[in-house]
C-alpha cells in the first residue's frame, strides 16, 4: 500500500515538472516568439528562459542548486561549457549556472516535443547523430555562434549514458571547437540530478543540486591536435569529482 501511495505522489510530481515546463512558455509566449525571431535577440531569449523558465521549474520541483565556483564566468566572455548530462534537469540547471548567454547544442529528437520543441528547435543548434552531414552542420553553426561571441554548451557523452555508467567517455567535437576559437573549455559537474530526477519515471525526490564549476581548461597556444588530450583532462577532472561526491 504505501509502496503505491508512492507511486502516486511521484506521478503528480512528475506530471507537476511537464506543467512548469509549459506553463512559463504559454505565459510569455509572446516575448519568446518575438526574442527567436532572430540572433541578434538571442540575448533577451536568454534571459527569459534562464530567470523566468528554468528557475521557476527547479524550484518549483523542489530543487535547490548548491555551487562550488573554483573559477569565475566572466561577463561578455565565450566559454564552451560541458558537463556530465544524466538527467532532464540538466538543461534548467546549466541555464542557471551561467550568466553569460549560450547556446545548447542538443539532439533533434527534442524539437518533435510540443510547444517546448517549437523554440528548442529555433534557438539550438540542432544534432542528428547518425548524420555524418548533420554533424558537419552543427560544427558549421557552433562556429558561427561562437563568431558572434556567444558561448557554446555542450554534453559531450552524446547523449545520456546506461544507468550503470557514471561518465560515458567524451567526444572530441567540443574540444575542437573551443582549441579553434581559443575559448576557455569549463567543466561542471552535476553531483545530484541523476538521484533527483532520473528518466525513471517513478523515481526521484526533491532536493540539493550541488554542482561543481571547476577552473577552465585554457586553449591558448593548443592545436586542434590536442583536442584528445583536452578531452581525456575534462573527463578526468568531472570523473574526480563525482567520486568525490561518492557517486559511483
């Protein structure tokens, strides 16, 4: 019995996280229509999702993000941000993490989400993993966002990894970029999400979100030829930290 009474409040909560999902977007439907219109915008689209979208769904979850800044962002500064990606979460809490507008580089799959995959696929730069033209696509668009001196956001597992993984090894495709555009590499952690609100859909609680944002991997005088040893260093450094956290 109590075993369904659980169920049950984990059913409404999760239900509650799809409706504070759509509910900012109704309400300011107007302001994001008219701030994805062009990139130019992009900015003010930004600051809308970040204080009016992602913080009201984390909190409103019951999520409170706890961060351990070893190095700071700097405003008006390109970065290309990666972390560990377990968790829907990851999206509003990376949001959240940085001040400095951005950009997701994402799967296409999310663009075919009502209403929510509307602006996703007109602010992202959009990836089609089993297309070796998508991927040259998205590197073609990243380059031309981070021209622009935006940032970029990357997972660079791919994708979520199998539950028994704890950090799928990275692709190289963020490094590169960010070697060839001599941006600042920032690796975070995200300790909590996976525990919090896994893609299980009868489990998670609400919560501390702690996350980690460690000194950026610097790019000045690296070629894109170093771009594994980037990579091996970020995985490294975010793997520490999970363990650190006993998350295993």
């Amino acid at each position: 019995m109590m075993t369904f009474i659980k169920n049950i409040g984990r059913f409404l909560w999760r239900i509650w996280f799809y409706l504070l999902v759509l509910i900012p977007i109704l309400l300011f439907f107007p302001f994001l229509l008219i701030f994805s219109t062009s990139e130019k915008l992009y900015p003010q689209f930004f600051w809308v999702a970040r204080n009016l979208w992602a913080r009201p769904i984390l909190f409103g979850m019951g999520f409170f993000p706890k961060f351990k800044r070893e190095e700071e962002i700097v405003k008006g500064k390109s970065y290309m941000l990666i972390s560990n990606h377990t968790s829907m979460t990851d999206i509003m809490l990376m949001l959240v993490a940085s001040k400095n507008p951005f950009v997701f580089v994402g799967k296409k799959e999310l663009s075919k989400l009502p209403v929510f995959g509307f602006f996703y696929k007109r602010t992202c730069i959009l990836v089609d993993r089993g297309s070796a033209r998508s991927r040259k696509a998205v590197y073609d668009s990243a380059q031309k966002r981070l021209s622009q001196g935006m940032s970029i956001c990357i997972f660079p597992e791919g994708g979520v990894p199998e539950e028994e993984i704890v950090l799928d090894k990275f692709k190289d495709g963020a490094f590169r970029l960010a070697i060839e555009h001599q941006i600042p590499v920032v690796p975070i952690t995200f300790a909590d999400n996976k525990k919090l609100f896994p893609y299980e859909f009868f489990k998670g609680s609400p919560g501390r979100m702690r996350v980690t944002i460690h000194p950026f991997l610097s790019t000045e005088g690296k070629a894109v030829a170093d771009k594994k040893e980037m990579s091996k260093t970020a995985h490294e450094i975010i793997l520490s930290e999970l363990t650190a956290y006993g998350i295993s």
